[in-house]
C-alpha cells in the first residue's frame, strides 16, 4: 500500500512538473537565509538558478516574479520564488515608497471620469497626478438607462493634466452560471476610480496596532482578519503567500489592504498590490510581533500534502528524478514550517516577512 501511494505521488508531481515546463514557469529558494535585505542578492538554489543565479540576475534574464513563499527555519528564513517568463502585473513598490509622492494624501472616495483616445487595451483620463497601480471599473451605460461594469482598468503612466490607464478582465462578480458581457470599452465610458477603496484588509502584528489602524481610517470597513485567519486554517496554510493575501481579498470584493509593519501602514490596491499611500501610525510597540497577523483564531497547521512531501523529499529517488528542487508551482510546499498549533513570535520575521512579500527589502 504504501509502495502505491509513493508511486501515484511520483505520477502526480511528474505531471505537474511537466506542465509547469510548457508554462515556463520555475522554482528557485534558498534555506536559512539571515539577511532579508540581501535575498534579492543572493544565489538562490533549484530550478533554473542552479546556485548560480539571484533573483535579480533572473530578472535580467527576463524571468518575473509570480510569487515568493516565506517560511521559518531554526536559523533564519526560507525563501521560495515561483519566477515565469509569462507578462504579469507587477509594480516596483521599493521606487513608490523612496518617491517624493506625499504620504497620506490618498483619497479612498469614488472618482468618476470619462474615458477618451480608447484602443482595445488602454485610454485616457483627464485627472493628473494619480498613483500608479490605482485601479477602478469601467461602466457602460446603455440605452435604455442600465449599466453595466465590463472591466477593471489601473494607471498605468501619469502626469500633471492626464493619465494613461490599461483595461484588466472584470472578474469581481465572476459566476460560472450566469453569461458573461462581451461588451468592448467604447469612447465616453465611464471610469470609476477607487472602486471599493473604502472596503479593506487590515494585516496588523499586534492586538493595539490593529485597533489603532481601525479607529485611525474609522471611515474604511474592514473585513476582521479572523476571517482571512480561518480562511488560511480550513486550506492548510500557516503563512500567506502574496498570491494568497491578494486572491482572498479580491474574492471579498475588498478594494485596498492594509498591511502594518514597524509603525507604518502600507496602503495597497487589492487588484494591482501597488503600494499606493503610506501613514504613520503610532501604537504600543510589544516586544513580540504574531504571526502571521493579528487574530484570534489558533492551529493553523500545515496541509497533509506538506507533510507527505517532507516524508518524501529526501528519498534518493526523488533527488535522481527531479534534481536539486525542480518542482511545479502546484507542488512547491512550504520547509521549516511553524509546529502544530504554534505561533512565531520573532520579533524581526514579521516585519521581514512583509517587506519581502510587498517588495521593500
């Protein structure tokens, strides 16, 4: 029986591994790393990194990077960056922050405008001066007097006068059983900017530091993190990937998440995860962060594929077969995971966790 099971786990991972070839897509990590400010630096092992390549080496070879997995270790962090040469939406967060943009100016109200010069990707709006990466909606009015959202759009350039925004799938009220508008962006189309700004996220390390953030922006509803907590728990994942934090707050419909670290907050566009305002905050600093966020909820334990995959990594088979870590994104699991039921409360992987996961380190 259990000669089986290794056999149809091989068969699963062989395929897997197969399609993420044809996806170009490829795994590269590096264990008990130190030094979070130096990751992107650093040689990273597997994959098409083979030891030889860091992460900015791979971006130079046109690699981009889809997500990044953090987990504890006994000496430090490990990293896993799933890197595609397909085009993604990615924006460069670390260039956001260092600008002469003036923290806390960020409106969360609706802001709508007329869309000219269309083509069948982008158009122009008559408003300056907006952040790269703000996102919105694109209604269409009919005859008869019925709208319609037929996609999102985000800034993709601006100035002093106009900003040039690019059209994304509308997929916020996706459902397989009802029809799907095959309406196209047309001149004189309404463009709603910061569509659902006031509905948000909030990722706090600290009981204080949460309730602070609330009364502060006491004007945003924010979905209580138990909820995304309990999420993580019922699908078997101690710490949420970037991919993870994004998809959950699309799937409630959020429009922006707050992500605290050190006595900062980092306000980001659910849809485009650009950093689009930062504020002050200043709360009860505790001399242990949580992670991964504050919440009530406890045990948010690894999923059995994990632990099976630790049972299995090490066989001689394995090493022969896929090499060093040459796994697909589907199969990549997470090492030196948290114990059952238990909370990290290193003071310093909070803060690194996050700023690697929003691209600041």
């Amino acid at each position: 029986m259990r000669k089986a099971s290794a056999k149809l786990f091989l068969a699963t991972i062989t395929l897997f591994a197969t399609s993420a070839l044809s996806a170009q897509t490829t795994v590269c990590y590096k264990k008990d790393w130190t030094s979070p400010s130096t990751i992107d630096k650093v040689k990273l092992d597997g994959g098409a990194c083979k030891g030889e390549a860091s992460f900015l080496d791979m971006k130079k070879k046109g690699w981009k990077l889809k997500d990044i997995r953090i987990t504890s270790s006994k000496k430090g962090l490990n990293y896993q960056y799933i890197l595609t040469t397909k085009n993604i939406l990615r924006f460069n967060n670390k260039k956001f922050v260092s600008s002469n943009v003036t923290p806390g100016t960020l409106t969360f109200s609706p802001i709508k405008t007329s869309l000219t010069n269309v083509t069948k990707n982008s158009a122009i709006i008559n408003i300056g001066n907006l952040r790269i990466g703000q996102s919105g909606v694109v209604m269409k009015t009919y005859d008869n007097g019925k709208k319609i959202i037929i996609a999102n759009a985000y800034v993709e350039a601006t100035n002093d006068t106009s900003s040039k925004v690019k059209f994304l799938r509308f997929e916020g009220l996706k459902q397989d059983a009802l029809p799907n508008s095959k309406s196209k962006v047309q001149e004189n189309d309404t463009l709603i900017l910061n569509y659902m700004y006031d509905k948000s996220l909030l990722i706090a390390p600290s009981q204080d530091a949460f309730i602070v953030a609330r009364a502060k922006f006491r004007h945003n509803t924010f979905l209580h993190s138990d909820i995304f907590a309990a999420k993580l728990k019922t699908d078997r994942e101690p710490l949420p990937s970037r991919t993870t934090i994004q998809k959950f707050a699309k799937d409630q419909n959020l429009g922006t998440i707050f992500i605290i670290i050190s006595n900062k907050v980092y306000i980001l566009d659910s849809k485009t995860f650009a950093i689009l305002d930062t504020f002050t905050l200043a709360y009860n600093y505790l001399d242990t962060d949580v992670m991964p966020f504050y919440t009530r909820i406890s045990g948010i334990e690894e999923s059995v594929l994990d632990s099976v995959w630790k049972g299995f990594k090490n066989l001689t088979i394995l090493k022969d077969i896929f090499g060093d870590d040459e796994r697909s994104e589907e199969e990549i699991l997470l090492e030196g995971e948290m114990k059952k039921d238990e909370i990290v409360n290193r003071n310093d992987m909070y803060s690194d966790y996050y700023k690697t996961i929003l691209g600041l380190n």
